[in-house]
C-alpha cells in the first residue's frame, strides 16, 4: 500500500470501536458480598468491553446494591481487570467473569468490594465468529472497502464438543486450554487487510497443550474505509509519525516525584506493563524543584544513579502499576545524601502476566518471536491467589519470595528461547517461606529475533 492507504487504515483501526455499528453502551456492577460472578451478555450481537471501574475502600462499599458516584483516588491500578474481562468476554455474546479474577490481578494484594463494566453489544451482521480444527486453514474475507479488524482469538481447546476428539490424542483432553499469543498473531496477520488466510497449526500459534487436539476460534468484524483527504508530503509524513506513536504496542511515560511535596512515586500502565528505562535523580538543595518542575539543566551528579534504577526495576518491571517510597532514593545513595526529587522515565509494553500455583508447571510461548523475562517471583505476596488450604499453615506469609533470584533463574533458563516450561516447586526456586503454599508469578515479553 502507498503511505497515504496506510495512514488511512491506521486511522480507521484506531477509531473503529467508535464508528463500528453497536447498540447503546450497558452497564453491570457486581458488590462481591452480594454475588460471586459478574455476567455480561448481548442478546443480539457480540460483547466490546468499553471500561471496568473497581474499588477496594470499605468506605465506597455498595449500599443496597448501589456504589458511591463519587470515588477518591484509587489505590490500585485497574489496567489489568480491564485485560482479563476483556480477553474473556471481546468477542463473545455472553461471559462469566468470577470476582475472584479481580482480587488477583490487582497489582497491591488488595480485596475488590465491587466491580462495575461497561459494555457495548456489536451487531451480528457486522461480526463474524469462526473455529478451525487444527492443522486446517481459515480465509478471512471483508467486502467492497471494507477492511478486517480482528475482535478476539485463542488456538488450544475450551469445549470437548468442537473439532470431536479422537485418537491417537489423549482420552481426557484439556479444556483449559489457551494460547496467549494468538490474538496478536491474528492482528498482525489480518488487521487492516481485505482479506487473509492463517493455519490453524502449532507451527503458527506454537503448542499451548501438549498431547491435546487443539482449534482456531476467533471473530472478527469488516470495517468501513473511509476515503481519506488529500494531504501534502509533510503532512502525510507527521500523521504516520503520530500514528506510529499511539498504536505503537510501547508507551514512554514519565514521573517526577518531589520529596518535599510527595513521599511516594507512583508508576501506572493502563495497557501494558511497566518496563523502568531510566532514573534521574538530584542531591543538591539548589536544584530542588520549584512549583512541582524541576530544573533543566544539572550539574554533574553527587551520587551514582546505578542502584536507584536498579532497584527501581525489579520493583516495578512487569507489573501494571507499582508504588516506590522516596526513602528508597535516599536510603541506598552511595554519598548517604537526601534526594531532593526522583524522575523515571518508564514504557509500557505489550506483554504476558501468568501465575502459577505450586507443584504446577509454567508455559511460556512466542512462536516465531523469542521471550524476553521481565518480573518473576516464586513465594506468595496475596491470599488471592491459589485458594490456601491445609495442610499448609493458617495465616498464609504475604511477603514471601525471592524476586532478584526468580527472575534470574527465568532469564536463565528462559530468555532468547521460542518456548519454555518449568515447574513452580521448591525443587527449582528453594523454599523462601517454609509452611507456606507458594506459587510462581512472572511476565514476560515476546521480542523479535
């Protein structure tokens, strides 16, 4: 295509789910004492999830089934509630997604009292829904100027009764069963084209269940292509710049915390995870900041910055959001000086977040692409998650783990490779909290070679 088509189809993809043909936007709020399952549901069309709202202040409870309309600001990021309801409902004309789901993949361990979706419903004439037995081949096809623009995707098995089971495939296949690279595989494929044919196969999807007979199931929708207005080369050149920024998979952000104003430094991604690029910091009373902005210009630095992101990093690289005391900066300063203001600079990436209860084993998969490791803990950190029961001690150790040690056994054993499987158990991580049922948390990024 000529720039200017892609510049069109980059516009169109970025705007779809606004222009796309969807009845009124709906609501569902869920108070967790009151009901363990939140329902979504279209009764004509397929489900778009707009937005999820939570709340874990026992002072914003539910009264009577209602939440408060005004909140305070929110103690945790809701970027990854928002991920898994809609990766398990996009798509779909109805989904179960247990509160259970929310307590876990809040980044700061803290129990959900409510949470609130909205919604829209995309009509049947305007989506398709398709499954592929494995090792068949699916065409995706979009009419006139109308282009394709994936909804959702996963290659492994979820239901006994599609692609029938025989041999030589086991007697009892998996039917937790999901790749988590389909959906971008299928994006960078189809998106934006008039047409594509993928094969529904371990070779393009990679093996997400060894030993089960697995199956292509997607949906997707055909969008309009708008004509787009003629622009001179600068201008067509600034626009594909722009777009390349925001539909880019990497967002930079940046925070400056002063510690005269702000004892905390808060970092937060809404799509993605956090990976900590730099981190500048000041030891100089005459460089303080002035009105929440900080000079400039600075001298050369009093004390290394080498420890401060260190630090920083395997505190936050692979979480949603992550909250770093400005005690930090000052506590491990090499010239023992107090930190007058702390900025990092941080991207967030497109990334897989997983967790995996002991004794169970760990599957990472980037097909053609090779696995980068961000953050990796074996220990537990939330009574979330892997429900605690006996014969393990009562209350369960929330600050167990070794993150350093994980991440370094996962990079090892890991990184550069397509896949890679290992099992969470004591045997391989040590045993950080004795008495205490653990399991392996990680994420990590899929690069090309």
């Amino acid at each position: 295509m000529e720039l200017k088509e892609r510049v069109c189809v980059a516009l169109l993809l970025l705007v779809s789910c606004c222009c796309c043909c969807c009845c009124g936007s709906k609501k569902v709020l869920t108070c967790d004492p009151r009901e363990r399952s939140q329902i979504l549901r279209c009764d004509d069309g397929l489900i778009l999830v707009d937005n999820v709202t939570v709340s874990h202040r026992e002072s914003e409870s539910c009264v009577d089934g209602v939440r408060p309309e005004v909140l305070k600001p929110l103690l945790c990021s809701p970027a990854r509630v928002n991920t898994i309801v809609r990766e398990l409902c996009n798509g779909y004309p109805a989904c179960v997604v247990s509160m259970d789901r929310c307590h876990a993949a809040t980044p700061c361990r803290m129990r959900c009292l409510w949470m609130e979706t909205r919604f829209s419903c995309m009509a049947n004439s305007d989506s398709y829904t398709r499954h592929i037995c494995q090792q068949s081949k699916t065409e995706l096809y979009c009419e006139g100027s109308q282009v394709i623009k994936i909804l959702r995707a996963n290659y492994g098995r979820t239901d006994e009764s599609v692609c029938s089971y025989s041999a030589p495939y086991s007697e009892s296949p998996n039917t937790a069963c999901s790749g988590p690279s389909a959906l971008k595989v299928m994006r960078e494929r189809c998106d934006g084209k008039k047409s594509c044919s993928v094969r529904s196969s371990n070779h393009v999807f990679a093996n997400p269940c060894p030993g089960t007979r697995k199956y292509l199931e997607y949906a997707y929708s055909c969008v309009v292509l708008h004509q787009c207005v003629e622009m001179d080369l600068k201008e067509r050149v600034c626009v594909a710049f722009l777009l390349l920024l925001s539909s880019s998979s990497c967002r930079s952000n940046t925070v400056l915390t002063c510690d005269l104003r702000e004892n905390i430094q808060q970092l937060q991604c809404e799509e993605g995870l956090i990976v900590v690029d730099n981190v500048t910091v000041s030891h100089r009373a005459s460089e303080s900041c002035v009105e929440g902005v900080r000079p400039r210009f600075l001298k050369p630095p009093l004390c290394s910055m080498t420890l401060v992101k260190a630090l920083l990093q395997q505190t936050c690289n692979g979480r949603s959001s992550c909250s770093v005391m400005m005690d930090l900066c000052t506590a491990i300063g090499s010239c023992d000086r107090r930190c007058v203001w702390m900025e990092t600079q941080y991207t967030c990436v497109s990334a897989v977040s997983q967790q995996v209860c002991q004794q169970r084993k760990a599957e990472l998969h980037c097909g053609s692409k090779l696995i980068h490791m961000l953050m990796a803990n074996y220990g537990r950190s939330s009574e979330w998650v892997c429900t605690y029961s006996a014969p393990y001690s009562q209350p369960a150790d929330t600050a167990c783990g070794n993150p350093e040690a994980s991440l370094q056994l996962m990079k090892d054993r890991c990184d550069g490779k397509h896949s890679c499987s290992l099992p969470a158990s004591n045997h391989v991580f040590s045993n950080p909290c004795p008495g205490t049922k653990k399991y392996l948390e990680y994420s990590y990024t899929c690069v090309h070679t």
